[in-house]
C-alpha cells in the first residue's frame, strides 16, 4: 500500500462508514458488491453485522470493498489514494474462492440416495455449504428465482431479504432452527459433464459445471452467517437438469396449496404467539377454551373451536404493552395471569363454550372476533383485588346478541367490531374509577 499506515486508516474509515451507513445506501453498496462479484453476500451481511471484523479482510478484500464504496461515497476516497498502480492491477484478478477450499475441485457427495433418473438426495452440514458458498461452488440464477429485478447496470439480480437470512443463521447458532430441504440443480446446459452416481460407495461426484440453488437461497446464506452447529445437516435434493426442466420443477413447487396466511403468521416467534403457545401448553389452563384454539379459519368453519390462535395472539399485542415483556419473567406473569382469568371467565360462561357450535348461530361470545373483548377486559381487570365481581357483572352487562355486533361479526367487520370494543373499554374505565 502507499504508506505503512495506509492499510490501517483504510480499515478505520471502512468501519466507520458501516458504523454509520444509512438504509438506502445500504442497498447501493450491496448492489456495487454484487456486481463485482468479488464479496461473497455472507461476507457482505457479515461486515455489515460487524460478525466480520474489517481487520480480518486481506488488501485485495479491502479493495473491493473501498472500490465500491468510492462509486456511492466521496467519504472514503478512491483506491488509488491507498494502493500502488501495481497492487491495483493485480487486485482487479483478484478471486475471493482461491483460498483453500475442499471445493475448489471435484467435489464428492456422500450418503446419497439415487431417487430415479437425474434426481438425487443426501445430507449436508451447515459448515459444509458454507464452504460451498465461500468456494463459490453455489449460484444464482436469477431467473430460476421466486423474486428478482434489474439493478442499475441493467443486470437481473436476486431479491434478498437480509434479515430473513440473519434470523435463520440466528436460529441454527442457537440450535432452534428445524432443518429441512435446499434444492441444488447442476446445471444441463453442454458445458458440464453429467454427474457421476456410484451406486457401490453411495456417492455422486461433480466435476464441472454450475451448481445453483432454485430454491433455498436464504437458508444456502444464513449458512454462510452461521457460527455455530455447522455439523448440523439440511437435506438437499439435487438434480441434473435443463433450464427449462429446473423451472418446471419450481412450478411444480411454487403452485402447490400455499400455507394459510393467518397460519404463516401464528407460527412466527412473537412474544404474544409464544404467550399463546404457552397458554395451550399448560395443565392449568381449562381445556374447554385451550382444546377450541385453532391456527386457521378453514378449521373455524369445520367447527374445530371457537377462537383463532392470531386473533388471540393480536389481542394480546394490542391491549398489553409488549416492550414490557422483554424478559421471560415478565411474559409469564401475563400467561399466568390470562390462565387465572380466561379459567374464571370459562366458569361464568361455561354454557357458551360447551355449547359453541349452537351458541355461535344466534350470540357473538363464542366469534372469534370475542377474544378481542375479553382480553380488553382482562387488561383493565389485571392488579383489581376485585377482579373477578368486576368481570362477572361486565359479562352480565354486555349484550351478546346484540344485532348490530352480530352484523359486524357475521360480515367479517372486525374494524366495527373493534369500535364497538373501544366504546365499552371507555365504560370499563369509568366503571372501575
């Protein structure tokens, strides 16, 4: 570099200027990066994070990373305020997979199952596609994609949602990530050679070509972020197979039944979700309300139970604080303060519960809209030594058949039901002053 302490104020200004980069120019730098193609988007998310300490980049790395910052940001300079003309030529060869890597060269899959013709299946850890990546052994194809766009040099790029990719690697470091299948496809397109399955050892040997990721490009990411459990294991499937063929395959993939969004959303790690879980977990808890808790409407209208769990979970954000429940402690005491309340609230409206499929065709306590009102209640209950004469006589108050909630209900207007909430928690309020 141009002086001995070139390298050192560079790294000191490349940290600050992480340290201190805004969300749109966040996206700029990673789209320079990405053009490039000489900063792996693990390393990227990584140095982003701070996970991977600038001091730990070699000169070539620093480069490429000054030389796209220098195209967003007159902050930090150009290169060629810190490299030699020389270092500058050489670098701009520079090839992040050159580092010792068991897949740089012909790479052998063990313990893999032949599924038919060009489809096969095997186990593989964390730290072993992680090596992958690093090698850049794993594509992306953009088009064979779920989500891509055009970046600014007019290039189709793959849409990545960063946090996502953080949140899984958080999960396998933490051992609570439940693994499940990547989808790798070596490329057919004439200048690979056919994998070789040996049936005798169980392995499949690759020797040229692109080995993409069609599907599983997030978890393939959170890989290279992981720190830890990198024995763990995904199950990828692999297959050999034409453009054409792989875009059949996600079709296939892409088009079957998707998950019920409120499903999707009740298996989210939320501090109300994970109240409400432990809430259908617990023995104190009355199974007349517990056993009626269902994840999605489908089950709603076969008669399954009478509250929705992300109806249930909602409420709870919506009428305690959740910045309050950071700790575990604090989520507990609410878990057992809504067991001791919804087992009481059960007991006064036994009938209704145990009768839910008759009772909900002319009364509103058993919508699943109604978990909304007894939750407000609850918050307003909670700390009265009284709570429970309180709670019986705002039941013997409310008008469960009230026409016009029984509208909101049947028609789906949760905005007019909650209104209706809004004006009996102003009662409630004056009621306990």
């Amino acid at each position: 570099m141009k002086s001995a302490d070139s390298r050192e104020n560079l790294i000191e200004k490349i940290k600050s200027f992480l340290n201190n980069i805004s969300p749109a120019k966040t996206k700029e730098l990673e789209t320079e990066i990405m053009h490039d193609a000489k900063i792996g988007m693990g390393d990227y998310l990584q140095l982003l994070s701070g996970r991977y300490p600038v001091e730990e980049m070699n000169d070539a790395q620093l480069f490429w990373v000054l030389s796209a910052i220098s195209r967003i940001s007159n902050r930090i300079g150009n290169v060629d305020d810190y490299f030699e003309p020389a270092e500058i030529g050489n670098y701009k060869f520079y090839d992040g997979s050159e580092r010792k890597n068991k897949y740089n060269g012909t790479i052998i899959f063990e313990n893999v199952q032949k599924l038919t013709e060009n489809q096969y299946m095997f186990p593989l850890s964390v730290g072993d596609i992680k090596e992958m990546k690093e090698a850049n052994r794993l594509q992306i194809v953009p088009e064979l994609q779920r989500n891509y766009t055009k970046d600014k040099y007019g290039e189709l790029k793959t849409k990545i949602n960063k946090e996502n990719a953080q949140e899984i690697a958080n999960l396998i470091d933490n051992g609570e990530f439940f693994f499940n299948g990547i989808r790798f496809n070596l490329m057919d397109d004439g200048e690979a050679d056919p994998p070789f399955f040996d049936e005798k050892n169980n392995t499949l040997t690759i020797t040229s070509g692109t080995i993409i990721v069609p599907d599983g490009n997030h978890r393939s990411i959170a890989c290279e972020l992981a720190t830890k459990h990198l024995d763990d294991k995904f199950g990828v499937f692999f297959t050999y197979l034409t453009a054409t063929e792989t875009r059949r395959v996600l079709n296939q993939e892409w088009t079957t039944v998707p998950i019920p969004k409120r499903h999707k959303e009740a298996m989210k790690l939320t501090i109300q979700n994970k109240i409400v879980d432990s809430i259908m977990r617990s023995h104190d808890a009355d199974e007349l309300y517990t056993k009626n808790i269902v994840k999605d409407s489908m089950e709603l209208k076969r008669g399954n139970g009478f509250i929705l769990y992300i109806e249930f979970a909602d409420a709870i954000s919506k009428y305690y604080d959740m910045g309050e429940l950071k700790a575990k402690a604090d989520q507990d005491e609410l878990r057992d303060w809504l067991i001791t309340f919804l087992n009481y609230l059960t007991k006064i409206m036994y009938n209704d519960f145990s009768n839910f499929k008759k009772i909900k065709k002319e009364s509103w306590s058993v919508h699943y809209f109604s978990i909304n009102y007894y939750i407000m209640l609850s918050s307003h209950l909670r700390g009265n030594l009284e709570w429970r004469d309180w709670l019986a006589k705002a039941i013997r108050d409310t008008d469960f058949v009230n026409p016009t909630i029984l509208k909101y209900c049947k028609s789906g207007n949760k905005r007019g039901f909650l209104k209706f909430c809004r004006e009996k928690e102003d009662e409630i309020c004056t009621m306990l002053k």
